[in-house]
C-alpha cells in the first residue's frame, strides 16, 4: 500500500513492474549516484574500479539464483526486449525454422514476425484455452531445419506456468537451441539452466526481481555464437575495430545502467534472503484468496488454469457487459485500485484464451501485497459488477 497525497493506492500491477520495490533497492540506486559514480570499465581509477565490482557482484548473484556455472556469460542490457532481439535476430538465420508457443508476448512475436519476412520460418504451438501447453505438441512440430525453440516461463496475461523443464529436455534430445523468456518468473519460480537445459535465458530486472526499471540481460550458453545487435565501446581491447569476441563484453556495448543494476544486486539479494518459496508461497495465498473471492461474484469471468499451483501471481477477468478499460478505470479512479486492461502486448495469448476481443482487467499482487488489500480489490470489483 502507497501514498497518493492522503489517498492510500493498492497497487496490483505487478506483471508490468513490481512495486513498492524493498528498500534496500531505493537505497543502493541512491548510495550508487551519490557515493561511487564511475564509469564501469573506463579506466582504472578507484571510482570505475568500484562500478566494475557492482557489475561483478551482481553477475555472480544472478549466476547463483539460476545456477550458472560461468557468471562471466551473463551481458547486461537496458530491458529484456533487447535481450530477446539480440538473442533471435543474432542466431536466425534464412532457412532457420524456429518454434514457440501460442502465449508469447510481443517481445517475442514481433522480432519473429520481422524475421519471417527475411527468410526465418516459425511454427506457433497451439496452448489450451487456458495457456497451457502439451510438450509433446512442441515435440511433434520439429522439423529437419528446426534450430530453436524459444518460449515463455509463465503467462504475463493468465500466469500460466510452461513445462519449461519437459521442453527443455525434448529441445536437448533433438540438438536444438532451448532460449526461455522468464519476464514474468525470474525471481518468483526457481530457474535452473542446467537442469532445464536453457541454453539461453533471457531476464527483466524490474519485475520479479525487484530491482529497478532499464535493467535486464541475457545469459548465453558458453560456446555459442552470437552476433551483436550493436557494437560500441566496451571499455575492453579497444586498439582493435573489432567487436571483442569474449563475454560479457562481447553483448555489453555503451555505458550501462551501472545505478539500476547496484538496485538490481540489492533485489536479488532480497530474494536470496528472503527465499524465493516462502516468496512464492505467500503470493499463492494471495492469488487463491483472490480467486476464491471473484468466483462468487456473478458476472465475472476469470482465466487461465484451475489449478493455482500451474499459475504464477497473475489473474485477468472481464465483467459481463462491461469494458475492460472502463472497470479498470473505475477501480482507479473510484477505488485506488492499481491494475492494468486491454491486449497486454500479447495479442497471441488472447487470440488463445478466445479474448482478443475483449480485452481483460488484469490484476498481479506482489509479494508486498496484503491479504487486507486483496479484500478490498474483491469488494470493489463486486461493486463495479452491480453497478
């Protein structure tokens, strides 16, 4: 629960950026532009050496939280979206098949859809009315010139959960490229790239894990190749015009977002302390509280699965007879209710749930969410039902 003036806002907008963030995130982004400043890798003065240990710490904090052996293959980025363009549009080539899922969000369909006009051909895997996806369809879609597979974690529209582990084996069986999207699971379900075999994970600093916004990145499989989506300074080899071939340099052109990322070492922090189950369990709580009380109010509908163990912290519903925009709306402006309405950025997964045209209200708690708060959501939306 936040401040608006004397009005106290109930934020469950989680899905699009968590907050509030812990303190200590607000606190290392300050401590970061106030008392160590730096330029990461440009030059060898204490202030950039100090930069450099930030960058450092959290690639081995990261490293860890997604059991990673070599911390050195993970770049930074400003967003995932980046992360997801370098990664297809620096391995598909013409010729190239690729798969994925049927609930990918925008970040990844629309660099397909740029690359299909280039030659790369892609196969959407049909999921359930629910988002939920049988391996063995993906399996069965594999063809001779098939190079990746490439899809989400969880549901940023329904918090559906993908068999990620399951396609992963399939993908390493076949010999093909395994990249996961885990915008919506980083830092909220556990990620093991070793034993999910995902020979590429691509993260967003400001969700899950709690970190600020501008941050992300990528990891990369050693021994893969990948070309750049930029090449720059990297404070790195810089007699030679050529890009530097070795991680994470390789991906890390620019001065990143040295500040955002100290607040990102402090969020992962936070969840390595507080311990990403006892995170997911307390969400659980609130997502089944949530549910459990939006089912008993007549002329809501909800999405995605039935079971709350195969969904993450995420429920979208529509009103009968009303607008999305408009409940949405509503519970802002009448309710200090803090959700989000419309497509998502993921017309795929509506096309899916068989709401493309509607739209949905979503509603995303966070692990700062009370169950008090999520009475309150539950009696104003009965409230927008009757009116």
């Amino acid at each position: 629960m936040v401040g608006r003036g004397k009005i106290l806002t109930i934020y469950m907008d989680n899905a699009a950026t968590s907050y509030p963030k812990p303190e200590s995130v607000y606190l290392a982004v300050d401590r970061f532009n106030r008392l160590m400043g730096g330029n990461p890798g440009r030059g060898s003065n204490q202030s950039t050496a100090r930069a450099g240990s930030v960058l450092l710490e959290t690639r081995e904090a990261l490293a860890h939280l997604f059991n990673i052996d070599d911390c050195m293959q993970i770049a930074f980025t400003l967003n995932i979206t980046e992360a997801i363009n370098t990664c297809l549009k620096g391995i598909l080539k013409p010729g190239d098949h690729v798969i994925t899922t049927s609930m990918e969000h925008n970040s990844v369909a629309r660099p397909l859809y740029t690359l299909t006009r280039q030659g790369v051909e892609w196969t959407t895997v049909p999921c359930g009315n629910d988002g939920t996806l049988d391996p063995d369809a993906v399996k069965n879609e594999i063809k001779p010139n098939t190079r990746m597979i490439c899809m989400l974690h969880a549901s940023n529209l329904v918090g559906t959960i993908m068999p990620i582990g399951e396609v992963g084996r399939i993908a390493h069986e076949h010999g093909l490229l395994f990249m996961v999207d885990s915008a919506q699971s980083a830092g909220v379900l556990p990620i093991d790239v070793k034993l999910q075999n995902i020979d590429i994970l691509t993260f967003t600093g400001h969700k899950g894990l709690l970190g600020p916004q501008g941050t992300g990145g990528m990891y990369i499989r050693p021994g893969l190749e990948v070309i750049p989506l930029k090449e720059g300074g990297t404070g790195a080899l810089s007699e030679y015009l050529e890009q530097p071939p070795i991680m994470p340099e390789r991906m890390e052109s620019g001065t990143l977002n040295t500040p955002g990322i100290a607040g990102l070492l402090a969020g992962i922090r936070f969840i390595t302390e507080t311990g990403i189950e006892r995170i997911r369990q307390h969400e659980m709580r609130l997502t089944a509280q949530l549910i459990q009380g939006l089912q008993g109010i007549d002329g809501v509908k909800l999405y995605g699965p039935a079971d709350i163990n195969r969904r993450t912290a995420v429920i979208a519903l529509n009103i009968e007879d009303k607008d999305c925009g408009e409940v949405c709306s509503q519970l802002d402006y009448e309710y200090d209710i803090i959700t989000r309405s419309g497509l998502h950025c993921a017309p795929l997964a509506h096309r899916t749930l068989g709401t493309f045209e509607l739209g949905s209200c979503r509603l995303s708690p966070g692990y700062f969410t009370t169950p008090e708060e999520i009475d309150q959501v539950i009696r104003a939306v009965y409230a927008i039902s009757k009116k």
